[in-house]
C-alpha cells in the first residue's frame, strides 16, 4: 500500500490492495463482479487476445471502441455508451491497457486520461485499468542521424516520479480497478500481482482468492516481499526501474532504428514511448489490396522467410470474420530476440513483404 500511496496517491479514502495472480487472473475476478451472462465488456477495436478467451464462455460479449495513437478515443466511448442499441443492457464496464498497448503500444497522456474518466463518469462505468507496462515507460525517441552522443539516449528516464499518471491517480469516485504486475519487471513466472480498487471491492477479490486459488504462490510473495522490503526498499526498486527502463528504450531505438532503415515505405507505424511492441500498418499495393486472403499470404511469406509477427485480425473483438481478416496490421515484439538477431529479423521481414509492397 505504501508503495501505491507514493506512486499513484489514490484521491478517495477507502481503498485498499490485494494479491493476485498476474493480470488475467485480477481480470477475471474484477470483471465477475459487474458482469453476468449476456451483458457486454468495452475493449479497445484491438485488444489482448487473453481477454476474448477469458470472456468468451463467461458469455460476455464485446464492442470495441475506436482507438488512435493514444489507445481509446473518448468521443468513440461517449458515443458506444451514449447510443448503445445493444442486444443487452448498456455497458457498466470498460477494459483498457492505457500504457504500452497490447498490441498497438500506445500510451494515453495525461489529458486522455482525464478525458476517459470524464466519460466514465458522465456514463457511470467501472473503468479496469490493466497496466502491467507501466513502468516500462522511457524517453522519447531520437533518431539516430540525430543522435550525437548515444547516452543521450537515455538521459530522460522517468524512473518513478516521472511516469504519466495512471487512471487510478485521477479517481475520485472509486470506479478505477488498477491492475499491476511485477511480469515485466521483475519475472513472469513469478505469477504475482496486485490490484488496487476501493475497500468493497478488494474484500470481495479476496474471498474469491480464498475459494479458488486460496494464494498467489507463498514462495513468489517471500522472495517479492524479502526483495522490495529487505533489498531494496523503494529507492532500490526506483534503481531497478531505471535499468529496465533503459534495457528496453536500448531496444526499442535500435529496433525503430532498423525499421526506418529496412521497411521504409512498406510499413506506417508510431514509435512507442513505452513497453515492447510495434504496431505496423502494411502499405500493400493494388494488387494485393484487391486479394482476399492477403494477409494469410504475408503470414505464409514470413513463414518461409523465418521471421514471424502476430497478424492484426488476432487481437480484433470481433474473431476472424471477413471484415478484419484481410486488415493490414501486424504487431511486432522487441522483448524476446536477442539485440543481435534485430537486423536480421527486420530484413527478413522486409523480404517477406517485398511482393504485396510498392
């Protein structure tokens, strides 16, 4: 608690934190306590593919929102809510991941932030804020025939006091569920989390936990526990976000990096700001916009040329029908291959879409 107090201040007095089992699993639970059969969850028009297999035989639909560089529009929200003409009651509940998107990394500012939370407020949605790349925020990109001095790079690290405020930092109403992770800062496989909601809530996450999974992991909590209150304390914490930090703006300039180099006019895409993907729109020629089924082709061409991305209609709300199918988005990761395999992996890429580019 001491930890979220500092970093996101909470502005109501009766909230509280509880342990989870990483995010999908806070999901579930936050999402079972406003959502039944038949009623429908808002997502991103792009979302995490963990979230449509987690919802699917709950029997809870969704609508996707449109979304821009900055993740959901507000205006998009405000009218899917404001006009819902929905088979079910109007939606209560709002997913989103407002920092390093899964898929499209993007990241809201502040004033989206704020402008989400109007709409939520005007419409009385429960707004779940799933942030597991929160801290994997770092500073802007240079490009690097701009780049004098490679350090700096690196120089405008936000550490802690520097993040963008969270949805949970905003709430006034206690209508923010915040879902945080230690996966991408510290190791996935500790499965161990934490969300932080108003009291009523966490109380009723809690007993879930304990007729279900009883616990997060008591060996994962030791070691989290031992690290961050014996090892650590908040100044060593701030210390390992840097690196972090660092470690992935390192990738994530090389990479963009290559992508200017390689890919220049067959891909549109925006840097992100934080977190570990790129988001590309594929500029396919004539011939292979008039083909139905291209995107099965690129999948195929990528295929044979030893590269793979996650092709766009994967992360749609709306399955693999027709209407996203051919859709030209792909989401590259730069969290896994080694620094060294990015030359090769973007010029692979390349290659494989050199016959459905200009």
């Amino acid at each position: 608690m001491e930890h979220t107090e500092r970093v996101h201040d909470p502005k109501y007095a009766d909230w509280d934190v509880v342990v989870s089992v990483g995010n999908t699993d806070a999901f579930v639970k936050a999402l079972m306590l406003f959502c039944a059969h038949g009623d429908t969850l808002l997502v991103d028009e792009w979302t995490y593919p963990a979230i449509m297999e987690t919802v699917a035989p709950m029997g809870i639909k969704l609508a996707p929102v449109a979304m821009d560089t900055q993740g959901i529009v507000p205006e998009a929200l405000d009218k899917v809510v404001g006009e819902w003409s929905g088979e079910s009651r109007k939606p209560r509940v709002a997913y989103m991941i407002p920092t390093a998107q899964n898929p499209t990394g993007a990241t809201m500012s502040a004033e989206r932030k704020q402008a989400i939370y109007a709409v939520a407020q005007k419409h009385n949605l429960v707004l779940i804020e799933d942030d597991p790349y929160y801290y994997l925020q770092f500073a802007q990109y240079i490009p690097a025939e701009q780049v004098q001095d490679q350090e700096d790079r690196y120089r405008g690290l936000p550490g802690l006091k520097g993040l963008v405020p969270s949805l949970l930092s905003l709430d006034i109403d206690g209508r923010v569920i915040r879902l945080d992770s230690f996966s991408k800062v510290l190791a996935p496989g500790l499965r161990c989390g934490w969300i932080t909601a108003p009291k009523y809530i966490t109380d009723k996450i809690q007993f879930h936990n304990e007729t279900s999974m009883h616990q997060p992991s008591g060996l994962s909590q030791a070691l989290v526990s031992k690290l961050m209150n014996e090892e650590w304390g908040h100044a060593g914490w701030e210390r390992h976000l840097v690196q972090i930090q660092r470690e992935y703006a390192v990738r994530r300039d090389l990479f963009v990096d290559l992508c200017y180099k390689h890919l220049k006019g067959k891909v549109e895409f925006t840097v992100p700001d934080a977190g570990m993907f790129l988001w590309f729109k594929v500029n396919l020629n004539a011939d292979a916009r008039a083909k139905k089924g291209v995107m099965q082709d690129i999948f195929n061409a990528m295929i044979n040329n030893h590269v793979m991305l996650v092709p766009g209609y994967m992360f749609s709300p709306l399955g693999e029908c027709d209407e996203v199918m051919d859709k030209p988005y792909m989401r590259a990761a730069f969290s896994y291959a080694s620094i060294d395999q990015f030359e090769v992996a973007v010029s692979r890429f390349a290659k494989a879409l050199a016959p459905f580019t200009n």
